[in-house]
C-alpha cells in the first residue's frame, strides 16, 4: 500500500499507490485508448522515453506471459492504471502485471482517477511528468519535472535499435502449437530496426519475406550491398528529426529498391522526401482508431502509437500523395510515391493483439516487390 506520486511539469498532481518496482520514472505523460494489449504496449519499443497511462479502469486482468511480447524486454518509462488487477485469470497467464512490472524495474502507480488525467492530457497537451513512490514531497517532484528535456530532437532510436544485424525465422502463431515455422522465402527483405515489433518481423515471414534486420545507422550503401528485394523501416520512438543519419540513408534508397514504412519509418519517408513533420498536442495511442483508405473509400479501425505527424502538403511536390486520412483529426495516415515503388502508413498494421484490418498492407509490399522483380 505504499503512496506514490505523479506530477506533470504544469503542476497537476495526482495520489495514488505504487505498483510495479519501487522508484521513481520520468517521461512524456500520454495515455493509450486501448482495452486490452497491455503486455504489447509494455514491450512496444515506440514507447521510450514515455510514461503510459491506460484510460481503460482495470488492466492486469488476464496477467502477463512469455509468448506475446514486442520485444526483447519492456521499454515505457512508467505506466499509470486506475486499477491493477491481482488476478490473473488466464490459461496462459505466467506471471501478474504487477509482479512483471517489478521484474523488469518499471515504475507505476494506480488508483489515481485516469479520467481527470486523460482528459487534462487532451485539454492541455501531453507534456513531461515524473511516477514516484520515494519521494513523498509533489513540490520537489514539481521541480525537477520541469526541468526535464522533452522529445523534440532527442535520438531515442539509438537506445532500441539492435546493437548488430540478425536474421528472424519465426512465423505467426497459432493455439494449439504457439509460434509456427514462416513459410519459403520468396523475397529478400532488408528492415531496418528503429524499435521493431516482433508481430511486423513474423508479419514478413508469412508473406513469404527472408528478413535481415541491420541497425538504424545502417548506411544506404551497406543495405543495397546485400541486394535486397525491399526495404522495410520500422516503428519507433521519440522526435523523426532526431535521427538524421537514418534519413540520409532512407533518401539514399528512394527510387533504388521498394520501400515500405511503418509509423516512424512513415515519418522518416516523409523527411527524407523533403517534407516535414511536426508534434501532435497528445498524439493517437490505442487500438480503436479510424482511418479511410483514400483509394477505396472504406474505413479501418487501426492500432496507433505515435506522437509525430507528417505534413502532406510538404510533400506533394516531389510526387507524393496521401493514401490515408485520420478521422479523428484529420491527419495524414498513409503516403505513397506516385512514380517510386515506395509507400508508407502512420499506423500498425500488424497490429498485435489487433485489430487487424490492415493486414493487407503486408501483402500489398510483396506485391511492389513481386512488380519490381518482374
């Protein structure tokens, strides 16, 4: 029953009870829409340098297990829930959201009211914040909160990207037998790993995808001595314009070879193609988000988790145009060169634990691929 605090650099302060280890967290506060996928979020390396916090009241329920990570360990700063559950009633449940939380050094609090949080997030902007259950004084938590850098221009992809290449054969999963063998590879695909989800490298395996996953400062000339049949750019944290030299190399690979990207790597395209981006005031975290495909005029509910968005005006003079359109707020989802084999979709196609209406993006780059070999 240990209290804990959390303060946001503008001076709202919130009570609560620890959870999680015993500590203290800083971060951009922002809040996540989705229901369930807690384990996902925990593991999504997009979330750096973030504190979460989940409007849904209760998190925790089904536990936490070995088989639906998103990476090799969790990467939020902090996580806030209304209510943790102590039960975890699930078959494969191994552990409990708490107890995984304390493993893995991730500091939390609950019992505060998420509601009045999310909504001063969305009134006011997501801004920085400090989780603490040490320090029992907000005034001094106050201070140093206001004090802390921000995201703008900071290379958080440098702290997730993987330290050397590797190779993943690991395909979809299935109930009766877990993670399954991927199918023949038919095409060779170079991705580089700004944050990867494992979901997207096992989402490339069963299109048929050979996978070589190289580091964010891999250079343009290091992934087209490996001749691959595409690139892929991943998810990923933090300011797009903190990570120049992947810019560089991506501008480098334009026209060369088909390209898709995903979230940050959509962002990265839309720089390295001379456009800019620019910060949302509390960004688009959860699972329940729309999005009209421009070309079809049908609607996706689509998994989001980001921060940055891309101007599309800033691009469409060098023969881009926008494929997908927020409906919430109207934001460019999806891009797409109009005479270069490359395109790209601010969401999560892959979205793992859904939804999965998107998934056809996945085939749509083998089909670019199977084009351009042809």
């Amino acid at each position: 029953m240990k209290p804990a605090w959390l303060v946001l650099r503008d001076g709202r302060t919130f009570r609560g009870r620890a959870l999680g280890a015993v500590g203290e967290a800083s971060g951009e506060v922002i809040f996540n829409t989705a229901m369930q996928g807690y384990q996902e979020i925990l593991t999504d390396p997009s979330y750096r340098g973030q504190i979460v916090a989940m409007t849904y009241p209760m998190i925790g329920n089904y536990g936490v297990n070995e088989e639906d990570v998103e990476s090799r360990r969790p990467w939020v700063n902090g996580f806030i829930v209304k209510e943790a559950s102590s039960i975890a009633s699930n078959f494969r449940s191994g552990s409990s959201l708490d107890a995984y939380l304390a493993r893995h050094g991730i500091v939390g609090i609950q019992d505060i009211d998420t509601r009045a949080l999310t909504r001063h997030l969305r009134d006011h902007g997501a801004q920085d914040g400090i989780v603490s259950s040490v320090e029992i004084d907000p005034a001094r938590l106050l201070e140093r909160a206001r004090a802390l850098p921000g995201l703008v221009g900071r290379d958080l992809v440098a702290e997730v990207t993987a330290d050397a290449p590797y190779t993943w054969s690991e395909g979809g999963w299935e109930l009766s037998r877990g993670y399954v063998p991927a199918p023949p590879g038919r095409f060779k695909v170079v991705a580089y790993d700004c944050g990867i989800k494992f979901n997207i490298l096992r989402q490339l395996r069963t299109i048929g995808c050979e996978v070589a996953v190289v580091p964010a400062a891999t250079t343009t000339d290091e992934v087209l001595a490996a001749k691959p049949d595409g690139v892929f750019i991943s998810n990923g944290p933090g300011d797009p314009e903190g990570v120049p030299y992947l810019i560089a190399s991506v501008r480098g690979l334009l026209g060369r070879v088909p390209i898709f990207g995903i979230c940050l790597g959509h962002q990265i395209l839309g720089l390295a193609a001379g456009g800019r981006t620019y910060k949302l005031p509390f960004g688009h975290h959860g699972a329940n988000h729309p999005v009209k495909d421009l070309a079809t005029g049908k609607v996706e509910i689509t998994a989001q988790n980001h921060g940055f968005a891309v101007d599309p005006a800033s691009v469409s003079a060098h023969g881009w145009e926008p494929t997908h359109l927020n409906l919430n707020d109207g934001t460019c989802e999806g891009l797409r060169h109009r005479d270069q084999a490359v395109f790209s979709v601010q969401y999560h196609p892959e979205a793992s634990p859904g939804p999965h209406d998107a998934n056809y993006l996945f085939h749509r780059f083998a089909d670019l691929m199977s084009q351009k070999g042809g």
